[in-house]
C-alpha cells in the first residue's frame, strides 16, 4: 500500500525509508550484498573516503507508471559511470549486474514510498561507494562499501518547470581542466558549497561554472548540465572534459535529434554567444529539467525565453523526457528496466 505522504510537495530532502543496500568488498572481491535496516554505517576512522575523498556517488530514479507498476531510468548508463568514476579513483568498480539488482531490491523493498503517478513525485536512488579500511598513508583502499538507499522526491529548484536565475561565476571553478570534473565524486561538491550560497543569498537558484582554463565558455551547473536553444532549431550542450557526463544530457541530445527534428549538438559555448540563444534549461536526474529564466554575469542579466514562462522547445523536451520516463511515451530501445513488485 502506498503510504498517505503529502506527494504533491516533497520537495528534495532525505527521508529515512525501512531498506537499504549494503555490499562489502574484501580480499579481492565483492561479497554478496544485502538489505538492511540498519541507516548507519559502521566504518574505521581511518577510511581513504573520510581522509583522502575516495567515494563516489549516483543519482537516479524510480518512477510509478499509469497502471501502477515501477521502472528505472537507464540504470546501466549509472552502473557505468560509477564505473568510470571509480577507476579515475583506483576504487574497486562495482559490477554492472550487481548496480542494478542493488537498486531494484531498494525500490522494491520500499516500494510504498514510490510516489503516485501524477503526483510529479519519483523515487531519487543513492547509490554510494566508500573507500574503508584502516590507512593512513596517501594511497587507495583495499576494501570498499556499496550501498544504495533512495527517498521520494520533488523537485530539486525551487521553481520545478518554473523559470529561475542562476549567477555564472567568475571567482571559483567547480573542477580543474584535468581533474576530476568528470567523475562522480563527492569532493566536488564540497567545493561547490561556498559559491552555491554566495548565489542563493542573491535569490539565485545555483551557480553556473565556467571552463576552467580560459573562463571563456560555460561548464555546467554545480548539481546539472546546461542546454541552450538557438532559433535554428538546434539543441546546443557544452563538450569539456571537465563537466560531468550528464545521462539526462545525453538522453536530451538524442530526444532532441530523433523526435523533435532538432540539430543536437556537444560543443562550445561562449559567453560571448549567449545572445544566439533563445531559450536555455538545467538538466539533470534532480533537475529534470529546469528552464533558465536568465543568467547574471557581473552587472548583466542575460534573459532567454523569460524570466517567467517556459519557453516551447524547453516545455516539448520536458514533455518527452518525462513522458518516456513515466511510461506514457515510448522509449527509445533498453531505456526503461521494470522493477518487479511483491
Ligand atoms: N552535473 C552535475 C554536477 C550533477 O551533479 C548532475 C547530477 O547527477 C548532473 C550534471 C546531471 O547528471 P545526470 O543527468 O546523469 O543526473
Ligand atoms: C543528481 O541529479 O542525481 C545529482 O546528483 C544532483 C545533486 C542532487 C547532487
């Protein structure tokens, strides 16, 4: 039985549900992983991912479908990127086959707390990878925990299809030009902490970074990529080495190539072209996506579409992607994995 939560106004916060995945990694391999109740975890003081940043994350989501049932969005793209991630931090990577049946059993074992369909609420699903152990020297783990808990959640900004502002930043990058941008990794959102809140005490809604290795072109945004419409019809998302391989980004790309008609492009972005833009978005698991109303650089407000409408283009990509993700479109072959209920 779905519990009786207010589903309408989740907003994006933990909430602490009966069942979580738990996994160690001993002696050269995975041992069988389980679900406990236990939200604690027990680790050494001495752990590579307390010290030294080795961890990594994923974001994905559980969706509820018109006739009730639960499907994932592309797990796969997560397992691998996890896996990418954990060899750019000499982590033990975790299986492709164990990612996806750890996140099944956690939405299955809290299958209540899938919001209803039509409630603009999902399942988010944390998948989390801990270097533990006891080291105290400047090198990696030899065991590792993988666990995977998840919460109901609405949207992630405050406005959900609603335009917001958000403030490019000039004083702080959020990763290196050959760091570890493109990795999953908690460190960089540490790093992200001080100007999130320089702009959110503006009344903006998140940072936009910049490359940073000419401060020329945008990045990303500290927790989504960036996507912006020219009136030529083309889908334009930025390409760097140092932003993190967004799969909701790559999704839109091919949505916008196969079922919109639009030219779908990875490339730069200048500031100085903001102008050919005439509508902009957030993209992201969290985000979904997230219309940029305008974008304050310095003294200048850059608007888009509006500060207050979404723009069409944003509104038929949203369309689709969520469509497809709560089963009412159809998707593109290996997209949607079933969950199996009790
Ligand atoms: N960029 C950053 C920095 C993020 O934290 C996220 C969230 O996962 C994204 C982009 C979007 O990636 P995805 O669409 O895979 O969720
Ligand atoms: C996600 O969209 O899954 C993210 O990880 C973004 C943010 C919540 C960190």
């Amino acid at each position: 039985m779905t519990k009786a939560l207010d589903w309408e106004n989740l907003g994006f916060s933990y909430m602490k549900l009966p069942y979580r995945y738990l996994a160690y990694y001993k002696d050269g391999q995975w041992q069988k992983g389980e679900l406990t109740e236990d939200a604690t975890l027990h680790i050494s003081e001495c752990s590579t991912s307390l010290h030294y940043g080795q961890q990594a994350f994923e974001g994905l989501k559980a969706y509820r479908t018109k006739d009730g049932s639960i499907q994932l969005f592309r797990p796969d793209q997560n397992a691998k990127r996890l896996q990418r991630t954990a060899e750019r931090l000499m982590m033990a990577p975790v299986p492709e086959d164990m990612f996806i049946d750890a996140c099944k059993q956690v939405v299955q074992a809290n299958q209540d707390y899938v919001p209803p369909y039509g409630s603009g609420g999902t399942l988010y699903i944390r998948p989390l990878l801990l270097g533990i152990g006891d080291i105290i020297g400047v090198k990696p783990a030899d065991e590792y925990i993988f666990t995977v808990f998840a919460m109901p959640v609405g949207n992630y900004f405050k406005g959900g299809l609603q335009p917001t502002n958000f403030l490019i930043q000039d004083d702080y990058d959020r990763a290196a030009p050959h760091g570890t941008g493109a990795a999953k990794v908690g460190g960089n959102y540490a790093g992200s902490f001080v100007p999130g809140q320089l702009a959110k005490e503006r009344g903006f809604s998140d940072v936009i970074y910049l490359d940073p290795a000419t401060h020329t072109k945008i990045e990303e945004v500290g927790s989504a990529n960036f996507f912006g419409i020219t009136a030529d019809n083309e889908f334009i998302t930025p390409l760097s080495p140092s932003i993190l391989p967004s799969i909701t980004k790559y999704s839109l790309l091919y949505l916008a190539e196969h079922r919109l008609g639009m030219k779908a492009i990875e490339g730069d972005i200048f500031l100085d072209d903001l102008d050919k833009f005439v509508e902009a978005g957030a993209c992201g698991t969290a985000a979904v996506i997230s219309p940029i109303g305008g974008v304050q650089h310095g003294d200048d407000l850059h608007v888009f579409y509006s500060e207050t409408e979404v723009g069409p283009v944003t509104r038929r990509l949203y369309d689709e992607l969520t469509g497809i993700q709560f089963g009412d479109v159809e998707a593109p072959d290996g997209w949607i994995v079933k969950v199996d209920e009790q």
